[in-house]
C-alpha cells in the first residue's frame, strides 16, 4: 500500500505495521512449536545423516549429541524469525490472509503516516 502502512489481523487482534505483527508472533509463539520449526529447518537444509552405520535425522543427531548448541540454534532461529515474518507481512495484499507458524494473519487497508 503506497503511501501508508498495512495493518494485520492475527487471531482477531489488530496490529499497525509489519514489525508489531511480527513482535507479536515472535514472542507468542510457544517453545515446543518453535523447536518443531527449528526441526524441520534442520532437517530440509541438512537431510539425513548417517552416524555409525545409522541414518538419522540431522535435527535429531544435533540435539542427541549436543544439546546445548542445539537450545542455542532453537534461540537464534527465534531471534531471526522476526525480519523474515516481517518481509513475509510487508509482501501480503490487501484481504489476503496467511497460516503462519499456528496464527491466522490478515492484512487489512492500513493508515496514513
């Protein structure tokens, strides 16, 4: 929308701009749907892996054979979710309406700077 800014419908919640939908998403979002994106990022960029003869999911063999750099992955996916939900927003038309990461989103007519 030239001119002026969207506004977002998230689960019958109105939020002005991309950033505050965003925020909103980023920080709802609860840690186990979080850790199943986290998940499955891993395992499209990575695939399978075969440790000791075994094939294995390579979200699985991180998180089994370092936890902890696995909880630090799951942190920085969450911190680089917003700009990319913010693009994603930014990109919506008018009325159209996504399934995002568990939130109905619905870009509306927004306001005037």
């Amino acid at each position: 929308m030239t001119g002026g800014k969207m506004k977002y419908l998230i689960n019958d919640k109105e939020f002005s701009g991309a950033e505050c939908a965003a925020a909103y998403i980023t920080e709802a979002i609860d840690y186990d749907n979080l850790t199943a994106l986290y998940q499955e990022r891993l395992d499209t960029v990575y695939g399978e892996i075969d440790v000791c003869g075994y094939t294995k999911s390579a979200s699985f063999a991180l998180e089994r054979a370092d936890p902890a750099a696995f909880r630090r992955g799951v942190t920085d996916f969450k911190e680089t979710m917003r700009p990319r939900l913010v693009s994603l927003f930014e990109s919506m038309d008018i009325d159209n309406e996504e399934f995002c990461h568990g939130f109905i989103v619905v870009a509306l007519a927004g306001y005037r700077c």
